[in-house]
C-alpha cells in the first residue's frame, strides 16, 4: 500500500511539472509597438495639445485667483469687515473655480481620459487582437509586456513577438 501511493504521488507530481513546463510564453514590448504607429504618435501629439491648452486655462484661473488674493492683502486694512469677508468669498470662488476645472479636465472621468479612450482606445484594441490572434495560432498560453513588468530582469529576444505583432497590423520594422 505504501508503495503504491508512493508511485502515485509520483506519477502526479510528474504529471504537474509536465503540465507546467508545457506552457508557452511570449512577449511583447508594447512601447517599442506603439513607437511605430504613426496614429499613436498623432493621438498622443493631440493629446499633449490638448493638455497643455486646457493646464493654460487652469493656470489663468488660478492667476485671477491669486490677483484678487493680492489685491486683497494690498486692501485689506481700508475694509470694512464686510469688504474684507465679500473679498475673501471672491477669492475662494475663484479658486474653487481652478479646482473644478482641473477636475474636469484632468480628473478621474474628465475631458482628458475620455479623449485618451477615444483616440487610443480603437489602436490599442487593434493591438490586443493582433496579439490574441498571434498567440492563438503559435499556441502561447501567456503574453507578457516587457514594458510593463517592472520584475522582468532577462528575456530571451527569440519569444518577444512584437515584430510580428508590427507585421500583423501592417508596419513593418
């Protein structure tokens, strides 16, 4: 009895480590992808216009905000208490103001991730099922992306697939 469940614990350990050496895994270097998609390039150009157009509209707001700080401070001991509390209420509206602003650009659920999925939603989309297709016919089980995996310390250049991911979308490197 012993040495049968010797050589079952046997056979089943061989079993696992079969099926876990049997695996096939790839990668792909999803920046070295996107560095040669010129929409990607444009999408993230439009994106950079688009941030540094909506920051100058914050950054004026925020510059009314601080005029009437100054102007304020400058003022503030020829107020009357009621002066000073409607210059101080100004104040704070303006920069309440910058705040919800920067809110609706650059927060969670602003103009700018919407815009982001927009543009470079559809090209990573296209991206993801060329490597689905490439894995499903090469039969890897996993796809890993270099760029993103901050433990990766050494891969081997013959399992990354991101030429024939390049290939598959039509760019050639």
């Amino acid at each position: 009895m012993r040495m049968k469940k010797f050589i079952l614990s046997a056979l089943l350990v061989i079993t696992c480590m079969a099926t876990a050496t049997a695996q096939k895994f790839a990668l792909v270097d999803m920046e070295f992808i996107s560095r040669q998609i010129p929409a990607f390039k444009q999408a993230n150009q439009q994106m950079e216009t688009l941030s540094e157009e909506w920051q100058s509209l914050i950054d004026a707001k925020a510059d009314e905000a601080k005029q009437l700080y100054e102007e304020y401070q400058r003022t503030a001991d020829k107020l009357t208490t009621a002066q000073r509390t409607a210059k101080e209420e100004a104040v704070l509206a303006k920069e309440k103001e910058a705040a919800e602003l920067r809110q609706q650009y650059f927060g969670p659920q602003g103009k700018m991730v919407k815009k982001q999925q927009e543009l470079l939603g559809p090209l990573q989309d296209n991206i993801y099922n060329a490597i689905k297709a490439i894995a499903t016919e090469q039969g890897y089980d996993v796809v890993f992306d270099r760029a993103s995996s901050q433990n990766m310390i050494f891969a081997s250049p013959r399992i990354d697939i991101s030429n024939e991911v390049l290939a598959r979308l039509g760019y050639s490197n």
